[in-house]
C-alpha cells in the first residue's frame, strides 16, 4: 500500500469526511437518543433478524447492561421482537418489526434523498460517478482491521 499521502491530505479527508457524516446524521431529524436508536436499529437490521445481544453489543461497542436497556426500550416501543434461540433456548434473538423496519426504511429513504438531492445539485455526472466509485474504497478502509492484507 502506498504511504505517499500525506498527513495534512489524511486530516482534511477526515474533515470532509465526518462533515459529511454530521451531515447525515442532521438529515435524520433526531436528537441524540433517536440516532442511537436508530443506528441500534440499523446494526439489528444488518444482522437480518439473525442478531443477539452479545453480537450487538460487539457491533455498536456498548457495554451490555447499556445494551439491555436500548432494547427494552426499543422493544417497549413495538419497534424489535426478541424470541427465543431455536436451538439454544438460553440465547435470544433480536429482529426489527415491522414499525422498526418502517421507522428505518423511512429515515434511511430521507438520508438517501437528501444525499441524491445535493449530488444532483452540487456535481455533475462524471463526478457523481467518481464519488459513488470513491464509496467503493471508503468501504475498504472502513472494514480495515490494522492488518495488512494477505
């Protein structure tokens, strides 16, 4: 891997880039609660109703007495259903119901149409190509792990 970039380049990309997040996160129209809520509800989403609480917990870095209560709350709300492991009944499992999927669907379709929005208004076509392209190694380096690849 390259090392000619330099470090005033990382901290301006880190600056964009979490620019860009903030921005997302404002277009979500929620205070700091509901966007808790609503990336719990994204990490159960990701799992595809397959998540547990230890999975969660590992996912989002919260402690699982932290954990416990964002779910009994989520649950409370009508927006997850936690059911028994199949297999291993000590276990439980957490998958969004329909509300959660709504409530997701939703805030995700409004982040999105905001983000299509300013990418039709602010760049032209070539450049909109290149950013979705520049998604590609943002996911790379996103799901870096600090080890080189093999």
């Amino acid at each position: 891997m390259s090392q000619r970039t330099r470090p005033a380049e990382v901290t301006h990309l880190r600056i964009q880039l979490m620019s860009l997040a903030r921005r997302l996160r404002r277009e979500a129209h929620s205070d700091e609660q509901s966007w808790a809520r609503l990336l719990l509800l994204g990490a159960i989403d990701r799992h595809g109703g397959t998540a547990t609480p230890s999975a969660l917990a590992a996912d989002q870095g919260m402690q699982s007495s932290n954990l416990a209560a964002a779910l009994r709350d989520l649950a409370s709300e009508g927006l997850i259903a936690r059911t028994p492991d199949s297999e291993d009944r000590r276990k439980v499992r957490v998958a969004l119901s329909e509300a959660g999927r709504a409530l997701l669907r939703d805030n995700r379709a409004r982040r999105e149409g905001w983000l299509a929005s300013a990418m039709g208004a602010c760049l032209s076509d070539e450049e909109s190509a290149l950013l979705v392209a520049a998604g590609e190694l943002i996911e790379r380096i996103a799901t870096y792990s600090g080890e080189e690849p093999a």
